[in-house]
C-alpha cells in the first residue's frame, strides 16, 4: 500500500495518482534498472543451480544444465569443453579437485585451459527464460597469479548489453568460500545472458544462484516515484 504525504505537502493528489499510473504503464516497456552484486544475499530468494560431476568430468561447449525448473546453456567463448569438478578441502593436492577457495564441495565448472582447450574464452550462461537476477562465485586458476580482475556482463534478449562491471578477486588454496561473487539484479526479468572472464581467462565459476521472481518489482517503481515527488516537493 502507498500513503501519501498530507495535502499541505502535496495539493495535487490526482495528478500524483496520474504520473504513477503512467510509470506503471511505462514500466512495461521502459528500461529496467540493474543493479551490481557483490554478494548471494543481495539476490535475494534465489535457487541454486549446480554443475554436478566431480573429478575432472569434461563436457561438450553448449552444454545445458537444469535444476528445480532452471535451464541453463554453459559454453566456452574458446569453443573448447568445459570441465566439471569439485572443490576440494584446504590444500588437496591430490590433483581430484578444485583446489582453490570455494567453499568444500561446491560444485564448480572450469573453462579448460588444458591440452583439450589451449584459447579458453569467457564463460556465457544463457537462460532460456528470462531471470531478474543472478550471480555466481568466480576464481582464476591460482596457478595463473593470485590477484586478478574479472569481468561480468548482462545481455538480454536480443542479446543488447544491459550492464557490465569489472571485480577484484583473490585465487588461493584455503577452500573456505572466499571466491569472488559477481552478479545482477534487475527491475524486471529481462536478463538472458551473464558472460564472465578474467584477465588469464584460465577460471573456475561455483554454482550459480538465480532469482526468477519478479514480485515487489511494481511496487518498488512505485516507491521511488513517491519518493521523488516528496523530495521535489520539499525543494520547493
């Protein structure tokens, strides 16, 4: 429910009524807003998409991957396969795992700079739906260098770009769930496709957390518009 401020505050109450009806109706067609993550909770009620197979499970480029609903195609911008595993413990040097900083048996897919792909391209995730949001933890291979830059896109549709930041990470051995998360949130669900890289473009990404819901979107319009108008009320 939205409550106005008192009439000597906003004489015009019909009028306000008007524009926010109008941005509604805009909303449909307008540009959405998005958001940069740093962190899972921020998305809000998310699911989780796994990648499944540990031990170094190699999949074809396109792969789709599903979950509670959630289709997901993972490929690689190299054209090469991509890798399944697991994050091992602290400092498994048994060559099974991931042996970087996700958190211990988390699910994580490697874009394979190995003999198999040695041109490893950023990581694309499509949707085949539309999601509000989503985000993922990301690690460069620590191998590559311990510090590193990543990058994080969101495409919609038509494959327009809705937004894109750059993050710092950190790639080590200690498997305690310090892996960089990066990630979107929308207005509206309009985001079809995130694309990840790193500088070496030698990384891992974790499971994938996503938000299909776009309930409180409307309101959330709503909300800023009154609050707008208050405060061009009380600049007067």
């Amino acid at each position: 429910m939205i409550c106005f401020p008192s009439s000597e505050l906003i004489p015009n109450k019909k009028a306000i009524v008007g524009l926010l009806s109008g941005l509604v109706l805009a909303g449909v067609t307008a540009q959405a807003s998005l958001i940069q993550l740093n962190n899972p909770a921020a998305l809000g009620t998310a699911s989780v998409l796994s990648w499944g197979g540990p031990f170094w499970t190699m999949v074809p480029n396109n792969t789709a991957f599903s979950s509670g609903g959630i289709t997901v195609q993972a490929s690689e911008g190299g054209g090469g396969p991509l890798w399944q595993n697991v994050q091992g413990n602290f400092n498994d040097d048994s060559g099974f795992y991931w042996d970087g900083n996700f958190t211990p048996g988390e699910s994580v897919l490697y874009n394979g700079a190995t003999a198999f792909n040695t041109n490893p391209g950023p990581i694309s995730l499509h949707f085949t739906s539309p999601v509000l949001g989503a985000g993922i933890h990301v690690e460069q291979n620590w191998s590559a260098g311990a510090g590193f830059v990543g990058t994080i896109s969101a495409f919609d549709v038509s494959n327009g770009l809705l937004g894109s930041y750059s993050f710092n990470g950190i790639a080590g051995q200690s498997a305690d769930g310090t892996a960089a998360f990066a990630g979107f949130l929308s207005s509206s669900l309009n985001i079809s496709t995130i694309t990840i890289s790193t500088e070496s473009n030698d990384f891992a990404i974790g499971a994938l957390s996503i938000n299909v819901s776009d309930e409180g979107s409307t309101a959330a319009l709503l909300g800023s518009a009154v609050a707008g108008l208050w405060l061009l009320r009380k600049r007067k």
